[in-house]
C-alpha cells in the first residue's frame, strides 16, 4: 500500500499531524502500537477503562498563558478547562512520626489547567474529524528502508502479521529514544543522530501516579486544598484530582525510582501510597473506594531501559529534521522534539505543526 504521507504514533503529536495533513487535503494513514490512541495521554474510570470523565494517569496540566499552542487547539477543538483545585491549606511531610505541618496555601501562578472530561478529550476531539479508514490500531512499525524515491516501512499488525507500506515521508510522532530503540533503519542512521536520540528523556516514562478515589472531596471541607508534599513518601507530590464533574479523588508521584518499584511490586506501592494519604489526610483518606495506579516505566510502547535508568526532563533544541540520506524523508514530531515546551502537551503540538509544515513544503517543491 502507497500513501503520501504515514504518520507513526497515535498520541496528541500524530492526531495534530493527521488532522493538519486532513485539513490540507494531504493523503496520510497513522499507524498506532497500541490498541488505542491516546499514547501518553490516558484517561480512564475508577476501573481504569478509558473513559470521557476520567481520570489521568499521563499528562493533566496546561498553563494557558505559557503555552499558545495547546490554548489554540483546545479553544479549537471546542473544549473547556478548569482550574486545579488550589483553594485551602497545603501540608507538608517532613520525617516519619513527625506530624504534618499545615501552611497556608498560595495562589498558582501561573494557574495549572485541566480539561474537562479528563486530558483524553482532546484525543477524542482531534479523532472524531479524522476518516477511521486512515487510522490503524496495533499496528506496530518495526523496520524502515529508504528505497528512493520512497520509504518502506514494514509493521506487523495486531494479528502478528508482516506487512508492508511505502510513503513518500514518514513522520515518526513517538519519543526518539523509544524510536531508536525499537526500530531498524536500513540506510543505517548516522552515529550522532543516533546517540542524540538515545539520551534525549522520554517525558514521562520513568514516574508513576497513583489515585485514590472517594466519594466526596472531604479534605476540602477541613479547609486543605490537596496538596501535599513529601520527603518520607512513597509519594513525593500529592494534588486534588477531582475532576470537573465532582468525582473525587487525590493523586500522587511515587517518589520511588523504577528499579525500586520494580522490586517493591504494585500492591506493596498502593499500600504504603494510602497509610501515606491517611497520615497527611487523616483516617477518611485511608478508605478508598478504589485505586488507580499507572508505572509508565514498565510500558514497552513508552520507556526504554535507558528511560528506567534515568529521571530527566526532555529540552527543547527541536529534533524534527533527520540528516544525511534520510534528510526530507523522515521527521520527528513527538513531544521531546519540540523546539519549544519539549516534555509538554504543548510540545507535542508544535513540534507536529513544524513538522507537518516542512513535509507541505517539500511537497509543496516537489510539485
């Protein structure tokens, strides 16, 4: 099969990028690993299936005033925000058996923003004006050759099936260390573009959240706003997660490198996650009526073992271009290859748009 242009990854950078190439007129088709889309973005219910009011277990915030890129297509798409609950007193966790100490809580500046319906709604939105023929789920790309004046790309598909597909270019919308790591390219990349691929940090593949679900935001009425921070864990950072439709809950960071997690297992975290949320919040905070907990280490189609190792924040010095025989031919529009708010929802989007518009220009030339 032939197409213009194959976008890999179904994440918020390759839906920007279809939905651009759509409005163009552009032929495309997006591969997506996964059996959904989304990538980092995951929104789902107290059973943790994806859901419209749900809850993040990747990305939650924007800071509108910062980052023009998600405001536009968040105004764009017809969404809604809210602010995150900052209203009340903060606590903060110094030792064990030292009672938390209560501050009062500060305004944010600038104000953290959440969507409504959870940070999946934006995928939604960008998928519902996208033609379901050009979207492929499990589709897993696994080598790319340059066969001039195209690119091959071999995937196998939720069947475990070989196939093969050739575009005129390639926009890989996935983190470049997972890319590096989990694709063969055939020419060879060059030694430097593929070491910057290797230590550039996957955003968000070595922490993990956990949630604690209640009936009614209770803490809000003993006048503390849910936030928390820690220096005895396991959660380092703890947040209010209700969301707009007033389901309650808190979440956290765990605080506990990936190896560590690895050892300690799932249920240890979740335990010591809620004898945590008890002490800071008091006894209420140690019944749940769930739990959600999401290690974005141990997910093949996010994190390396180089993301599992390492605990950074992806920069922004925008890696879209790709030299050498691949120039023109393939580009990367993820969020770490953003040249501005790499590591961001924002990131994703700008880096998709500035990709997006060099594959129009060389068409554009080619015509």
């Amino acid at each position: 099969m032939k197409t213009p242009v194959l976008v890999v990854g179904g994440g918020l950078a390759g839906l920007t990028a279809a939905r651009h190439l759509h409005r163009a007129g552009i032929g495309f088709q997006l591969l997506e690993a996964r059996d959904r889309l989304g990538g980092r973005i995951l929104s789902t219910d107290a059973a943790g299936l994806a859901s419209d009011d749900g809850f993040d277990l990747g990305p939650s915030w924007f800071w509108p005033g910062m980052q023009s890129a998600m405001s536009y297509l968040v105004a764009d798409l017809g969404l809604s925000a809210f602010p995150q609950n900052s209203e009340g007193d903060m606590l903060f966790q110094r030792m064990h058996g030292e009672a938390p100490r209560r501050f009062q809580g500060m305004r944010q500046e600038p104000e953290s923003m959440r969507l409504i319906g959870g940070t999946g709604a934006i995928v939604a939105a960008l998928a519902e004006g996208l033609p379901k023929t050009e979207i492929r789920l499990g589709a897993r790309v696994t080598h790319v050759t340059l066969n001039e004046p195209e690119v091959e790309v071999r995937l196998v598909d939720a069947k475990g099936t070989t196939q093969t597909m050739r575009a005129m270019h390639v926009l890989f919308a996935l983190p470049p260390r997972l890319l590096e790591a989990t694709v063969a390219f055939s020419p060879a990349l060059d030694a430097v573009t593929a070491r910057n691929w290797r230590d550039t940090p996957t955003w968000m593949a070595p922490h993990a959240k956990f949630f604690a679900l209640y009936d009614r935001p209770f803490w809000r009425e003993a006048g503390l706003s849910g936030t928390a921070q820690s220096t005895v864990g396991p959660l380092v950072e703890i947040h209010d997660a209700t969301t707009a439709s007033g389901k309650a809950a808190l979440f956290g960071f765990v605080g506990v490198s990936a190896q560590q997690r690895a050892k300690l297992g799932r249920d240890v975290i979740v335990q010591a996650s809620i004898r945590q949320l008890a002490q800071l919040f008091g006894p209420e905070a140690g019944t749940p009526r769930a739990t959600l907990f999401k290690d974005w280490a141990v997910d093949p189609l996010t994190a390396t073992d180089d993301d599992r190792r390492t605990d950074r924040h992806p920069i922004s010095v925008g890696l879209a271009s790709v030299p050498g025989e691949w120039q023109n031919r393939i580009l990367l529009a993820g969020s770490e290859a953003g040249r501005r708010d790499a590591g961001y929802l924002a990131g994703a989007i700008e880096a998709a748009e500035y990709a997006v518009m060099q594959i129009m220009n060389e068409l554009e030339a080619a015509s």
